[in-house]
C-alpha cells in the first residue's frame, strides 16, 4: 500500500518517478494474482510488450489501461483508486518537457525525483555544477551537429536542473571530480577559471561535497569510467545507477548492481581528497591553473 500522505510532501515531484512506481505495484499485483503478462495482454487486446514496457516503466499507461488491468487482478476498490491516480500523475507533463527534442532517456526525470545523487565524473564537470559558458562551450566541442537553437535549448535546460541545488529541500549531492576534470581547460582560460569559481560557490553549499581525486592516487576503483547513482526517498522506489554515453546513456536497477558502484563509489570517496582539502586545492587551481604549467606538452 503506498502513503499517500508521504507522496503528497514530497519535494521532488516527477511524472517519471511516478510511472516507474506504478509499474512496480502493477507487477507485484499481478504477480500476486498468478496471472501472466500474455493473459494481461490477451485480456487488454494489445502486445506482450506492452505490458511489460509498463510495468518496467518505460512507456505510460492510461487510467482505464490501469483500471482494466487492476480488475483482472482482482484488487480492492481502494488500491485500485490509489493506483488510478498516480497514472494520471504520471501522463502529466515534466517541467523539462518542452525541452524534450533535446533530452534523450529518462534521466532528468529521475534526477528531479531524487533525494540525494553520488556521481563519480573523470572527463568533465557534472551538469548540475557547470557554468552556463562552460556549458556552452562543452557542448559546441562535444555535439557538432547541434543546431545553434538545440544548443541554447540544452544549455537552458542543463541551468534548469541546477535549481534542485538551491530550492527549499534541496537534494543531497556528493561528487568526486578526477583531477583531469579541473585540468583541462574547457572554453579557455578564462570560462575555465569562471568553472572552478562556480565550484567553489557549490562545494560551499551544505548539501554539496565536491571530493577532487588526485592524480597521485594511481590505479583506483572507478577506472572503468563515470557514474551517478540516483537515491529515492520512498522505499518502492528503486534505487539507480546511470552510465552516461553519446546515445543516451544506460539505467542499471539490479541490487547487485548497485551494491558494486556503492562500493566503488565509497572507495573512490575515501581515496579522494577531503572536502576541504578539495576546495584549497580548487582556489589554488583559479591563481595557478595545471593547464598552464611549464611541464604541459607543447602544441
């Protein structure tokens, strides 16, 4: 049974967390019944497919989709309303929504829904801590086939998502950044020194730790590359891991799956240098910066 009053306060609204959260009551009902998702399907007149893509939670379901489906199971009349409503919750449109020819996945809908985000990032700063110019000039490095249009649409919307940072529940972020990240002078010199001033402005904040990972560490735990894990606040809501890549990126949701990044991500952390030790180390970067050390190689 899901509280309703618990869903109500909640801070971090989102149609996908809500979508992915009735697809796993819908399955646990179903599973209960003994029914399977061929009967489902039969009885709906539509794919397997389908029905499983619901209850995964990728695709939505209408509320007489749900409605049907849940009198086949057999469930009472107040499970049956609960569930209604939240896939009428779920069709309602995010607040990236007009931003969506530019969004690939799920990603930022589950960002929005929340409560705390550990990110491990060994190539560039994270979105939620980018500054707008060095947003810019990422991504007219990384994507030379964006329109001008496309651009500004994915930069506005990445200066969006910094909002869960600074609103009245503000989620909890913990990042690791590799050193490579603060090395590598992306928008030149001066968008660079304006980045490590925007990370110091957040590391400042008391729901943020920035861990920078040094150099000197050598081999570590998280070479294979970056990661975010994604926390939820109630417990039905699995928790996540996403691997980012150039086609949109890759959801992992198994238990032993997230126990294996946790675990990397815990050694990663205590590999890295302290918090504190971070922020020195990035205010010294602004006055002396790595990209412009003599031992650098030559154009």
């Amino acid at each position: 049974m899901i509280d309703r009053e618990t869903e109500h306060v909640n801070q971090h609204r989102s149609p996908t967390i809500r979508r992915r959260r009735l697809g796993v009551e819908l399955r646990r009902h179903r599973e209960a019944a003994g029914v399977t998702i061929d009967v489902v399907a039969e009885r709906l007149g539509c794919s397997t497919s389908k029905v499983s893509r619901i209850e995964t939670g990728h695709n939505s379901a209408s509320p007489a989709d749900v409605s049907n489906i849940l009198d086949i199971y057999g469930v009472d009349a107040s499970i049956k309303s609960e569930l209604v409503q939240i896939a009428r919750e779920a069709r309602q449109k995010g607040w990236w929504h007009p931003y969506s020819t530019v969004l690939t996945g799920a990603y930022v809908g589950l960002e929005t829904a929340a409560r705390s985000i550990r990110a491990y990032e060994q190539q560039l700063v994270p979105g939620l801590l980018q500054s707008e110019e060095y947003a810019i000039a990422l991504l007219r490095g990384a994507r030379l086939d964006d329109a001008e249009q496309e651009l500004k649409q994915r930069v506005r919307v990445r200066m969006e998502r910094q909002a869960l940072l600074i609103q009245d529940d503000p989620i909890d972020l913990r990042v690791v950044l590799d050193e490579a990240v603060l090395s590598r002078p992306v928008g030149g010199d001066e968008v660079m020194r304006g980045q490590l001033i925007k990370l110091i402005e957040v590391a400042r904040l008391p729901n943020v730790t920035l861990q920078i990972l040094p150099f000197t560490v050598g081999a570590h735990a998280a070479m294979d590359g970056t990661f975010v894990i994604l926390e939820f606040e109630e417990e039905g809501d699995a928790d996540v891991v996403f691997i980012d890549n150039a086609t949109g990126g890759l959801f992992l949701e198994k238990s032993e799956e997230l126990r294996k990044y946790i675990s990397i991500f815990d050694t990663v952390r205590g590999a890295a240098l302290t918090a504190d030790a971070s922020l020195e180390l990035i205010e010294m970067l602004v006055e002396e910066p790595l990209w412009k050390s003599k031992r650098r190689v030559s154009d």
